[in-house]
C-alpha cells in the first residue's frame, strides 16, 4: 500500500506509533479514562453505543448530531486520547454534513467517519442495508473535506457495499471516495480475511478493520491482522457488551441473593476507582483552598 504523508493530526500520529493502531470503544468519559491507563491510543465513540447506552434506543438513525456531540465534549474533557467518532450518514445535506465536521471538531474529537448507506441507516452487520449511489457519497465526502478548517482532522470513508454489491463494487467504490479526498477507508462488515488484503493492496490510503463481536466479520488475532496490512482495528462495543453482562448478572444477584457480597472480588473497588478518577488530587485541592479561606 502506498500512503501519502500523513497529517499532523493526533489520529494520525498514533497511527505512526502503532501498527496497526488499536481503537477502542469508550462509551462515555470514564471509559476513555480506563482505555487511557490500558494503554491505548487512540478511542471510538459508536453511533450504536450512543443511541444504546446514552439512550436506551436501537441503532437505526434515530441520534442526532447534538446527541453525539454532547458525548464527544464529556469524553475529550478527561482524556488526551484522540477520539474517532461515528458520524453515521453526516445528518443531512451537504449543509448539515459541513456542520457535522465542525461540531465534532469544536467538540475535541480526532476525526469521523461518514457512511454510504442512504440515510434510513442500520446496523452495518444487519441484512437490509440500502446504499446510496457512489455519487453521492462522493458529494457527502467533498462536503466533509470543504468544511475542515483543521487540515489533521481525519475525514474517514465507511463503505457498507461489499454485503451487496460485492469486493469489486466496494473496491470501484473506495476508490472514487479517495479521490474525492478521504483520508482513510473503513471497509464494514468483511466476511473473509482475506479481503482485507484485497482493501489494503488496491487502496492508497489507511484502512480500518472493525473486529465487532457477533456480526458477520469473523475475530481475529491483532498478528494476523498486521499481516493483512490494514491500519487500524477497531473494538467498537467489546467494553460495552461486557458491562452490560457485568451489571445484568449483578442486579440478578441482588434480586436473588439479596447481597452483593458474593461479587465483591468482581468488583472494581472503591481505591482503582480514586485512582483512575486522580480523587485524592481534587481533595487536596480542595484543602488548599479551605486552607486559603477562599
């Protein structure tokens, strides 16, 4: 694969210092907090997670950019992680996709990615997927790119095509979304390893391999992953769908058992927790200004 030079943006220098780059998903601020002490640089922020987790809704389209943007801001507050975010199908025209790329910007995230699937979206791993015409995704991507103020915010290109179109189709189509200046190409729902290949070999610009759980893309092994030469891999809700078993499974507990005390060593406890949220720190802020008579 033949990269142009990379931008100054911090999506991309975590892209240079590691290959290839995992992403994860944070659903919310204290989740970019943990994937931060983990080790990871660099975070997602769903569409999917923000209708289900900040919503109690399926992920269908029903957000709205201000949703979103409301979970950018409290994410990127606490974290100097660089922060990818859904951007669905850019809520609307070529107007409301130019707003798009400054909220999310003005809000601290990294870069987006915008998709082809017409504007009645779904889950990129569901059946019933309808795309719109390469010609218009390739105006949604001029209209992102226009509207860039800062040239390092990572414009990506999610194609949905190779469910039905086929490799060749999403292969004719990455290429025009390039040209129309895509910095990155998110390939979804891949059903065969090897097609990552296919991706990486006729495609200029990084690409991004989603590894979500109980969709059409089988898991793999972040080794055998570099092999295939994409850019990045993206763990879009891993941390999500385990929470959720974790609370499921304690407010079970409770119901049955009337105690929690059988899942304390399940627990993060109250000192990691401190920890990560730096307590004592805002604490002794506090004394000192007590100490101050502030």
């Amino acid at each position: 694969m033949s990269t142009p030079p990379p931008s100054s943006g911090p999506l991309w220098q975590a892209i240079e210092q590691e290959k290839p780059l995992q992403i994860v998903g944070a659903i919310n601020a204290y989740c970019g907090l943990l994937a931060e002490s983990a080790g990871f640089r660099a975070i997602y922020l769903s569409g999917a997670g923000v209708a289900n987790a900040s919503f109690g809704l399926p992920d269908l389209g029903v957000t709205t950019l201000n949703d979103v943007a409301e979970d950018v801001r409290r994410i990127t507050a606490v974290t100097r992680l660089p922060l990818l975010v859904d951007a669905d199908t850019g809520w609307g025209s070529a107007l409301n996709i130019a707003r798009t790329v400054q909220t999310l910007a003005r809000s601290g995230a990294a870069g987006m990615h915008l998709e082809d699937q017409q504007s009645a979206k779904r889950c990129g791993h569901r059946p019933g997927k309808a795309l719109v015409e390469a010609a218009e995704m390739v105006d949604r991507i001029h209209a992102a790119v226009d509207a860039r103020i800062d040239q390092g915010f990572a414009i990506m290109a999610r194609t949905d095509a190779l469910a039905s179109e086929g490799l060749n189709a999403a292969l004719d189509r990455c290429h025009r979304y390039v040209e129309a200046g895509a910095d990155m190409i998110f390939a979804e729902a891949v059903t065969e390893p090897s097609q990552y290949g296919e991706f990486t070999r006729a495609i200029r610009v990084p690409v991004l391999a989603n590894m979500t759980e109980f969709g059409q893309t089988p898991l793999m092994t972040l080794q055998q992953l570099r092999q295939t030469g994409v850019a990045m891999v993206l763990y879009p809700l891993t941390a999500f769908r385990a929470m959720n078993q974790a609370a499921l499974e304690a407010y079970e507990t409770l119901r049955q058992q009337g105690s929690q005390a059988s899942m304390l060593s399940r627990m993060q406890t109250r000192d990691k927790l401190y920890e990560v949220l730096n307590y004592h720190q805002y604490e002794q802020m506090i004394d000192n200004i007590l100490r101050k008579g502030i």
